[in-house]
C-alpha cells in the first residue's frame, strides 16, 4: 500500500469539475474521495476521521456547503474545510472564515493556486492533529488511570482525589517519599476545571529562604544585589491554574507566613514591590511529615496548617497494599522493556516472593528503580531472583542482617554481592573476587549458597 500525503474528501456536484479538481489534488501525492452531494460526504465521514481535508461546493443540491461546514467542525476538529463558489463575494468569504472555514476561494482559479492553498491546509490540519495526539496522551499520563493499583487502599484514595479534583478546595497530600504524590497532585490538576491551564510545581526543600521567596513570589528589579531584572514568581506562572507546592513541611516559617496571606485573600507582594499582586491559583501541597504534629509542636504554622488540610489525603505505602507489587512490576517491565528496546518473556516465580517481601521504604520509586536494574541485566528475557540488589535480597531487618559483625558473615555478603554483580556466573564471580573456581565452591557450600 503507497504511503499518502494524506486523504481528502471533495464533494461538489458538478462531476467534470470534481473529477478534474480530484485528479490535480492525487497527482500531488494525496488519497481523494469524492460525493457529488452533502449527504454522501457527510457519511464518507462517518465512517473514518482520517481526512485531514474536506473540499466543498457551497451550492450543493442537499445541504448548503457552510452546513456541511459546521457539521465537520463538531466531527472533527482537526479537519480543515475549504468552501468552493462560482460566484464568491467578500462578504461570503468572510463569513465562512468566521464559521471555521480554512479558506473560501472561486471555482476556476489556477491550479497552482489550488495546491498551495490545500497544501497550507492539510500542513495546519496535521499539525492541530499532533497536539490534539499530544494533549491526550499528557491527560493519559497525568490521569488517574496511571495510578496503577487494585488494592482497597489506593482504590479508596484514588476516590478521594477524583471527588476533591472538580472543585477549588487547597488539597494537602501526607505520605512517605516515593509514594507518588506529585503524580496525584498532576492527576488532581488535570481533573479539574483549571486542566488547561498551568500546572506549576516546586519543591520547596530545594531552595534556601532568600531563593525560594523570590521563586515563589517573584522580585523587581533593583529589590537585592544581583536583581538585574524583575522575575515573574511561581504564584504568576501559576495564574488560573495549580501551584504544587511539595514538601511544604520545610518551608520556612517567614514563608509560611506570606503563603498563608495568599490562601487567605489570593494577593502577594514581590520581593521590593510596594503594590500587591492578585491571582486565582488553586494550592496542592505535599508532605512526607505529620504536620499536625509538627503544628502541635510549633514545628509548623497551625494556622497555615488548618488552612492546607481543607481536603487531606494520604497516600499510602507499597508495604501496605503489596498486592499491588505484581501489577507494578508488569507495568515498570512493559515501559523499561520497550524504552530500552529489550524482550522480557518470564518473571521468576523467586523474583516476586523476594520483592512482595520486602518492605519497600523507597516506595514504588524505589519499586521502579529496581524493575528498571532487573531489564537492563536480563539476559534471553528472563527476570530472575538473582538481578535484585543485595539490599532487597537480605534486607536490614533480615535476621541475618541483625547478626553482621564476624569475618564469615561478612565473606559471605561479599561473595552474594559479586555472584549478584555477574548475574550467577560463578568463573566471573571466583575471578572478581581474586580465588579460584573450586575455592568459590567450597565456600558456596559451606555458607549454604545455592
């Protein structure tokens, strides 16, 4: 099958004309349907929504050509549409223009005239189509459906978030580092009313105070040595849209402060600003702490505090829903395997008891590091025990670990970790660690090493 500049549908009744203008459009290298009347293009397009244009006649013996018009902008939006007349008048060239038309033009202009401007329409209509395609898969993946899990406790939470997503309310998001906050917080945004507009993040355990006040809040020019320019802060970038403001509980409390104005009257002062700024942006805050504890130890604002918990959710631990590990561990597997370009056929039966017992304090990031290890050392598409880290392998509460201290213990970590460093070949392992093959062996049997 040839590869096509793209398909266009032209309807006209006037069949020398259609077939005529049909035949210079394909000679460029385009697919071209036809319909001599309204009805018939209008169920061509019923049928597919690949056709990146639509040639009309605006006196067709069915529908007028500006109905048909209208009909394929609520069809497809993408789909550019140019009217053809025998007698074109400015005013009807503007009014097809308003109503979406790409352009309007007489019937017996050039041909070279025709294809330029089909061109510049079919270029206009693919490029719409790229971002529509890239809209939907950035809902995709800030979605709630990328949260992946079944387990009553995510299931419960994701609840939360899809009821809180559709109204205004501040949203403080409490959970251990690597549990996915922030990719509630993008889910939580693009689920609101305000998803077409910024979604803004910042981590605020990542600037000292002076930095991040001014990133934030913005300065003008001349506020501070090193101010050459005025600088638009984090509250403006986010304007109509969401701020995420992430490990709130290391604000300092003169932040906290002026961030707390903000939630109250939605206005900030720039940092050597004498007028206050007014903005409508929406807060998600997250948090690895408990900050009413760290309120009720005046290690926090309380009353900053009250204001961010309108609508509290806590994200919970992968130790505490690990009958969602299987289903992580496929989709890490999925995503890894096909950026890296690299097969996995089988999962060890040894791989996910190892890991469903681990406790994860790292969470699902350090669940997708260790995924991401496993199918970069996979070989013949295998994910076997034997690729997880020593860390995960004999855990620090595994009662050997408890035990460390004597030369043995320690000979026989070292040797797991050489033996897991080159994937069980043991020739590799004797020669890394500087003994013999049959020296390895011995040991592997005394230390109960399978």
């Amino acid at each position: 099958m040839s590869i096509t500049k793209g398909k266009i549908l032209v309807i006209d009744d006037e069949d020398q004309l259609r077939k005529a203008l049909s035949r210079i459009i394909e000679l460029e290298g385009y697919e071209v349907l036809q319909a001599e009347n309204a009805i018939k293009g209008l169920r061509l397009l019923e049928k597919t929504n690949d056709f990146v244009l639509v040639i009309c006649d605006v006196k067709l013996p069915d529908i007028n050509g500006l109905e048909v018009l209208k009909n394929i902008k609520l069809r497809n939006g993408f789909c550019e549409v140019i009217l053809i007349t025998a007698y074109g008048t400015i005013h009807d060239g503007v009014y097809a223009m308003k109503q979406g038309a790409f352009d309007y033009i007489t019937k017996g202009d050039g041909d070279e005239q025709i294809i330029v401007t089909v061109e510049k329409a079919v270029e206009k209509a693919k490029m719409q189509k790229r971002i529509l395609e890239l809209e939907n898969k950035l809902e995709t993946r800030y979605s709630f459906d990328r949260i992946i899990g079944k387990s009553y406790l995510i299931k419960s939470t994701i609840s939360l978030a899809e009821k809180v997503s559709p109204t205004d309310s501040t949203v403080l998001l409490e959970g251990e580092t690597g549990t996915g906050k922030e990719l509630f917080a993008q889910s939580i945004h693009n689920a609101s009313t305000r998803k077409n507009k910024p979604f803004v993040a910042v981590n605020c355990s990542a600037f000292p105070k002076e930095l991040l006040e001014s990133e934030i809040f913005g300065h003008k020019k001349g506020a501070f040595t090193g101010a050459n320019f005025e600088k638009k802060g984090l509250f403006e970038e986010a304007n109509e849209g969401t701020l995420f403001l992430d490990e709130i509980g290391e604000m300092h409390p003169d932040l906290q402060a002026k961030l707390l104005r903000v939630l109250e009257e939605q206005t900030f002062t720039k940092i050597g600003d004498t007028k206050p700024t007014k903005v409508n942006v929406r807060i998600i805050a997250a948090t690895n702490r408990v900050l009413l504890s760290e309120a009720e130890n005046d290690k926090f604002r309380s009353d900053l505090y009250y204001r961010l918990s309108v609508f509290k959710i806590h994200i919970p631990a992968l130790r505490d829903r690990k009958e969602d590990i299987p289903l992580l561990v496929d989709s890490f597997i999925e995503y890894y395997s096909h950026k890296i370009n690299k097969r996995i056929n089988d999962v060890s039966k040894e791989y996910l008891e190892t890991i469903q017992a681990y406790t994860w304090p790292g969470n699902t990031r350090e669940l997708k590091n260790v995924v991401e290890r496993a199918v970069i050392l996979a070989d013949n598409g295998k994910i076997s025990s034997e690729l997880l880290p020593i860390e995960v392998l004999f855990p620090r509460d595994n009662h050997f670990n408890n035990q460390l201290g004597t030369i043995e213990e320690m000979e026989k970590i070292h040797i797991l970790k050489m033996l897991n460093y080159t994937n069980g070949n043991k020739t590799k392992a004797a020669e890394k660690l500087g003994i013999g093959v049959p020296t390895l062996y011995r040991k592997l049997e005394h230390y109960n090493i399978k």
